[in-house]
C-alpha cells in the first residue's frame, strides 16, 4: 500500500486514470441501464451504462467528453463498484461523497479514490469529481424503483 | 493613463485574495470590477433618495426621476445617440436583444424571411432568433467566418439574399474578439431594406461607440461589462423603429390609460418599454460608470488594451505548449494548454489567484468553426497591468502540472 498522503502518488494515481481510463467505451447491449450526465455548469458530458445481475453490478461503462478530474473519477469508481453487490456500491458512492464533502468517511473503502480528497480546496471542481458517482447513483435508483 | 490611480479606484484589486493570493482578474468579457465611485452612487440612492420614479408627487420621487433620467442622458451621450427617449433600460444584454427578436422581429417578419447571424455568436444572439423563426416559419442563416474568423463585408453580401430582413451580430464576439465592419454593414444593408441590430456587450465598455456614426438600427449592451451594476443595461433603438416595437411586458409604468373594455393607451418610447419599477440603483449606478469611462477616454482605454493584448500574445507565443486562436483580433483571447482539457486549466490558474475563464463562453455552435470544443479565454480591461500578465504567463508554463491546484 502506497502513502496514500503523498501529492505526488495521488496525482500519479490521476493522470494514470485520466492517460488510460478503465472501463471506458460504451457497448451496444440493451441490457444495460443507460444514463447521460450532462453538467449544467460545465462541459463534461458523460454517458454511462450499468448491468445488474441480480443484486450485483456485473458491469459498468462510460465515455464522453469530459476533464481530467472527471474522467479519472469515473474510471477509478468503475473499478470499485464492478463485482460489488448494490448495497456494497451505495457504501463506497456515500463514504466517497462524504469524503468530497469534507465529512467523516473509511479511506480502506475508497482505495485510488482517495486521490481526489483535495477537490474541496477547488470548490467549483466539486461537479466534475461527482458526475459519475451520481449518474451511477441514478442508475441504482432506478433499477430499485 | 495613471494605472496605479486607477486601480486605486477599485476596491476588489485592494486587498480582495483568491485562493491566498492577490486577485488577477482577467475575466472582463464575463463582467468587470466596479470602481467606488459606481458603488458610491447605488448606495447613495439606497442611503438618501430612496423612493420610486415616475411617480413625481413629492420631493423624493422628483429627485429620483430627476438622477433616473440624467442617467439616461448620460448614456445618451456615451453612445451619441439623437435623443435620449431612443435609449430604453433593460436587465442586460440578453434582455435587449429578446426584445427586439421578440418585440421587432415577430411582429414584422413573415413565413421564409431571413435572419442573419454568425457561428460566433453568443446564445443570446442565438437563441432568440431560433425561437422567433420556429414561430413564423422564417430562417436563421449564417454570415461563413473568414480564415481568422472575422466576418468579413464581402461574406455578409454574399449571405444576404431578398428575403434576409434582420441582420444581428456582435460588434466585437465574445470568444475571437473580432471587430465586424458595422458601418459597412448597415450601408449595405440599408440599401436592401435590412434592419440591422448590434451586440455591443463585447464592444461598447472598450471604445468609443457612435450609434449615428455607424447608423445602426439598434444595440444592445450590459451594465455590468462596463464598470457598471448587474441586472441593468441598454436597448437604444432609432426612434421609428422603437415606436414600430410591440413591448414584451406590460403592466404598471408602460400605458397612459386603459379601460375594462381592454382598450389601451401606451406611452411612448421608452417608458412603453419600462413596465414595472424599473432597476433605479443599477440605472443610476450605469451612468455614473459612464462618466467614469469617459473621464479616463475611451480611446484611451482601447489603445491601452490594445498594448495589453499584443504583449501577452507576443509572450504567449513564446511558450509551445499554447495554442492561440486568434492572435490577430482586438478582443478575448482563446487559448489552449495542449493536452489540458480547458477547465483543468482554469483550475491551474484559480490556484495562483488569477481568474480565467474555460468553456465554450457561451457559444456553443463556435466550435464548428474552430475544431476544439472548449477553450480558455482571457480578457482585460484597463486596470490590469503589463505585471498581471507576466503573472499569468508564468502559470501558462506550468501547463504539465495542471493537477497542482488539487494538491
């Protein structure tokens, strides 16, 4: 486990994210659940697709225009929330948020998305680091009804 | 010009930080900072005279319809407008151009008329005319940009066809900051009956705008781009053509009498235009700023951006990792950091307390033109210094490290 306080990892753990984003492309496939995230008060412009399995997020995609905090955060939340069941997912989407709202939240959970605990330094940033948290969120509610 | 008396004038570049730094304000294409004389007068109001206009029955109110109407004579004068009844308060610029689209245009354009814009237009000189063409099935058309992205009097006539009735541009455009040849423009528009109607928000705070002069049909501009309060502006209008105008609120102020028939009497232009208490400290608050305009020079003011603008382009030029996409023009520049996506970059700037604007600035069809989605923009006014700009110039190198300001 790396210094998860070091400026220069967590920034590495960005612009590797934003170089190579995981997960990203859409897929032809009407059994995902599809959402697009268009900021009113910037450019990003996400689509993202979701496929649930039962009580399980089996996949998930995305692609669009977007900045580099956006990018990175969406693919790095790819990563966590693939495999996991909704329940766990809604888990890591809270404790994420509460981090990115300066509240109390359990780093273990958030992994590499510990690399974005700054953005309330850059509070107009708040919108690009949660696009995809909340259009996944959406997505969740959704399918529960 | 004395820079240093001038800034003093400015409360916001005295002690105002961003981010723990000293503020660089270099977003005066999206508003300006207001000098204390301009606060001054909207407080003075607020303070002293308090009270409505139009209403003249006591002391109080005559003072207000008395400074309420020098104002508009002021304005009257920054423009060299005939007659200040050709000068009628909005809430901006926006404001101004819906009311000619939907007061002007709707009324007097029919099924296949033409409206001619550019790609380079800002949404509010955009959208208007969408709406009023979907409405009577006439049509928006767009005046192609030249290689620089200037529009050019050969590419207006070549756009110009027997149904176009309205032709609408910016005198200067937000983001490429070209000037239009106006006076050409009416000249020949004239000639084949065209009405045509100017943006001046990018133009009117930075030089000297003669409405007569360029024998523009109407034009549109804000308050608060020119030193002056938010939520008040300008529609000045040739006196016929206002008086052909439908107003697109009514209400108290805007008739003389009406009767349960629902017979009206409207009130001549401009209180036909003014339904409502209208935004008296932001009325007063304008004139002052116009004053304070004219007593620095608009001429001087422009020359001074001018100087502005050619050294941070010369210097811009200096780093390779910036892309200009419009060197040559007299307004914003658009810029990139290549391989930084533009509000990455704003960001980066934010950090270092200098206030630069990233997106698509509201002209949203621009990037068919450009071939980049979104770019940054930079745009100055007369109390930034040559220092600011080598403060920016700075941040621009420190493009690789654009994910600093999340550290």
């Amino acid at each position: 486990m790396p210094s998860f306080n070091d400026p220069q990892i967590l920034r590495e753990i960005i612009m590797d994210h934003y170089d190579a984003p995981r997960n990203r492309g859409l897929i032809d496939d009407d059994s995902y659940i599809k959402i697009n995230m268009n900021s009113d008060t910037c450019i990003d412009n996400l689509d993202i697709q979701v496929k649930l399995n039962g009580d399980h997020i089996e996949d998930l995609k995305y692609d669009g225009e977007a900045c580099a905090i956006c990018t990175a955060s969406t693919s790095i939340m790819s990563e966590l929330v693939i495999g996991k069941t909704i329940k766990e997912a809604r888990h890591i989407i809270e404790n994420y948020t509460n981090m990115i709202y300066e509240k109390d939240y359990d780093a273990d959970l958030l992994e590499e998305a510990i690399a974005f605990q700054n953005t309330y330094k850059q509070a107009n940033r708040i919108k690009c680091a949660t696009l995809g948290w909340t259009g996944l969120t959406r997505i969740l509610d959704e399918s529960e009804g | 010009m004395d820079i240093k008396s001038i800034r003093a004038d400015f409360p916001m570049l005295n002690g105002v930080t961003m981010q723990g730094k000293p503020l660089i304000y270099l977003d005066n294409g999206a508003t300006t900072l207001k000098p204390q004389c301009v606060i001054d007068k909207v407080c003075e109001y607020l303070t002293t005279y308090s009270g409505n206009a139009h209403r003249g029955d006591y002391d109080l109110s005559h003072q207000v319809d008395q400074e309420f109407e020098h104002a508009r004579e002021v304005v009257k004068d920054f423009i060299n407008a005939s007659t200040k009844d050709e000068i009628v308060w909005t809430s901006g610029t926006t404001d101004s151009l819906n009311m000619v689209a939907y007061g002007y245009a709707l009324k007097h354009l029919q099924a296949d008329d033409e409206i001619l814009i550019s790609v380079a237009e800002h949404a509010s000189n955009t959208l208007p005319w969408f709406d009023v063409a979907n409405q009577i099935g006439a049509r928006v058309k767009y005046i192609p940009l030249d290689e620089y992205g200037c529009v050019t009097m050969e590419n207006v006539e070549k756009a110009m066809t027997k149904n176009t009735k309205i032709i609408s541009l910016a005198l200067v455009t937000n983001v490429l900051g070209h000037h239009i040849p106006m006076k050409d423009i009416c000249a020949y528009a004239h000639q084949h009956g065209i009405i045509v109607v100017g943006d001046g928000a990018q133009s009117v705070p930075h030089e000297v705008t003669d409405v007569q002069d360029l024998d523009v049909d109407f034009l549109a501009f804000s308050g608060h781009k020119m030193c002056g309060p938010t939520g008040i502006g300008v529609l000045y209008g040739k006196y016929d053509l206002l008086n052909k105008m439908n107003p697109t609120r009514l209400g108290g102020g805007s008739n003389t009498r009406y009767n349960s028939c629902g017979i009206v009497s409207l009130k001549k232009p401009p209180y036909r235009f003014e339904s409502g208490t209208p935004h008296i400290e932001g009325a007063v608050g304008l004139g002052k700023a116009c004053e304070y305009l004219q007593s620095i020079g608009l001429q001087e003011i422009y020359d001074y951006e001018q100087q502005l603008r050619a050294y941070a382009i010369e210097k811009l030029k200096t780093i390779d990792q910036v892309e200009i996409y419009n060197e040559t023009s007299t307004g914003a520049i658009a810029f990139n950091i290549k391989g930084v996506f533009s509000q990455d970059g704003a960001s980066l700037f934010n950090k270092y307390g200098i206030a630069v604007r990233a997106g698509q600035h509201c002209a949203k069809i621009l990037d068919e033109y450009l071939g980049v989605n979104t770019t940054l923009r930079v745009s100055f006014y007369f109390y930034n210094t040559y220092e600011e700009i080598d403060q920016f110039i700075d941040v621009c190198k420190k493009g690789d490290d654009f994910l600093d300001a999340f550290f």
